[in-house]
C-alpha cells in the first residue's frame, strides 16, 4: 500500500499526527473516518499523488497521532482542535492553502476546518455525510437503527470505552461490517491496520471523545455559525452512497446549499466506505474536480 510514500509524525498544536506523504504539486489533504485510519485512502492515494502532493492523515485520537486526554467539555477533541492540528500540519510541510478529500468523521473536521481557516483551503470533497447538526436535529428511528454507534459511543465513560476494549475485533466487524457492502470492500491488510490501531491505548477513548464533542461542543460551534451566517465560501463537492443510510435518511445536498454558497453533488452507486468500495468511481469524480 502507498507506494512512493513516506510514513512521517510531527508535532503540530500540541499533539503528534502521523501521515502519510507522496507525490508532488499542489497540496491535498486527505482525512478518513471512523472507525478505521488514513488507510482508507490506499486504493487511490497513489493515483491522487500523479497531480498533488497527498498528506493522508490520521486525526488526533486514531491511527497512529496522539491520544488526548478527555476533557470535561471535550474541547480535546473537538472537530475545530482537530482541524487546526490539520492546518498546522499542512503549513508545516509548505502548504499555506491546499484542497481536501474527507470521509465520515474526517469530513466533519473539513467542515470546521474550512470554516475556521477560509483562506488555507481551495477546494473541498466530503464523502457520504450531511452537515453534523442537520443530522442530530433531524435523527429519526431509521438514522438511530442505523447509525446506533452515534448514541452508544457518547454515553459517559467508561462503559462504551470498556466495551470496546473488550473486543476490537468484534466492534470493527459490527460498524464496517454492517453496511451495504459488508466486509467486502476491506482488504486483509487494510482491516489488520484498523485493528492494530484500535487496539492502540487511548483508542477507544479517542473515538468515544470524538464522538462526545459532536454531540455537545461541536454542535454549539455549528450554531454560533449558522447564527453568524457564516458558511463555506469554498468550492465544495459532496458525494454520498446510494446504498448507504445518510442519502435515504436525508437530502445531503440540500442540506450542504443550506451551509455553503457553491456546491455541487450526487449520489454514487456504493455504500458508505466510497474510496474502497468504488475507488475508481471517485478518482473519476473528485480528480476533474479538484483539478478544476
């Protein structure tokens, strides 16, 4: 996997974020969801990598970055810490603006990081998410079925944490497994490393932490916003699966017109874990775009 690059940690606003770098021009940030870590990214990094200089990271709390200590207001990991951990990584490897891909939880870190940071960011592709706060004000019983990890993940510690831990293994299988596509799009390497990263220390509490900030610190930045009109400004690409829960339980590109003033988007024949699942669907989709 990712051939031609480079496995590298450093030291950007008060934590170490590991990432992946290959390639050369322009930057391209590229942020991965949960459960799982920037090796979501290996079916199509390399061809990413032809047109930009790609930094795959891994957020604060997964992979192989830094695990912060919890916070009674979750601040640790808000999605606006998190961003700036981004933007001070990619001003530390020479890119004051670069586009970003992101997927999941990745893609709700773009979301802050773009509105925080106007000026670093070109171009923007968000893969299978709706704005965080349209989809807690609008959470229905098929969302909650579905997506049973959001409620069960922001309970007060420990009890998610020691579930987790308890079994890695069984937890991943049950959140990516569950999907459209079940395991297939996963490959024996890919899922070792989302295994090996779980079963890091601190891992389960990153992710629950991650989990606890959207539903509370994250959603009173997205008001203060929404409030403020303060909305992406950016070129923004969504795409979302059409197998996948997010597209049935709401209108994501109506709901990303209510939050940014230039977007385009559309459903893509896959579920949720677009880049692995269909990664040459997407390299036929974003490349034409952030070329653009």
């Amino acid at each position: 996997m990712f051939a031609g690059f480079e496995k590298h940690q450093r030291r950007v606003n008060g934590v170490d974020i590991a990432y992946r770098i290959g390639g050369s021009g322009p930057g391209l940030l590229l942020l991965h969801g949960h459960p799982q870590t920037h090796v979501i990214w290996h079916k199509v990094a390399e061809t990413l990598a032809r047109n930009f200089t790609v930094v795959a990271a891994d957020l604060r709390g997964y992979g192989d970055s830094s695990k912060p200590p919890a916070d009674d207001e979750h601040r640790n990991h808000s999605k606006r810490e998190m961003g700036r951990d981004n933007v001070e990584l990619m001003r530390e490897l020479g890119f004051s603006s670069f586009s970003v891909l992101a997927h999941d939880r990745g893609a709700r870190v773009a979301h802050r990081l773009a509105l925080d940071h106007p000026h670093s960011v070109k171009r923007m592709v968000l893969l299978d998410i709706a704005p965080t706060l349209a989809m807690y004000s609008q959470t229905n019983e098929a969302f909650a079925r579905a997506y049973w990890h959001w409620f069960f993940l922001i309970r007060p510690a420990p009890l998610p944490e020691t579930l987790l831990e308890a079994d890695p293994e069984q937890f991943l299988r049950s959140v990516m497994g569950s999907r459209s596509a079940g395991m297939a799009p996963f490959t024996d390497e890919a899922f070792s490393e989302y295994l090996r990263c779980l079963k890091q220390p601190g891992a389960a509490r990153g992710i629950c932490e991650d989990y606890r900030a959207s539903a509370s610190i994250d959603l009173e930045h997205d008001r203060a916003d929404v409030a403020a009109s303060n909305h992406l400004r950016l070129p923004l690409m969504v795409l979302w699966g059409a197998e996948g829960i997010v597209g049935r339980c709401f209108d994501p590109l109506k709901e990303w017109q209510h939050v940014a003033t230039d977007v385009r988007g559309k459903a893509l024949p896959a579920g949720h874990y677009i880049a692995e699942e269909a990664p040459e669907l997407l390299l036929s989709e974003v490349l034409p775009f952030l070329l653009g």
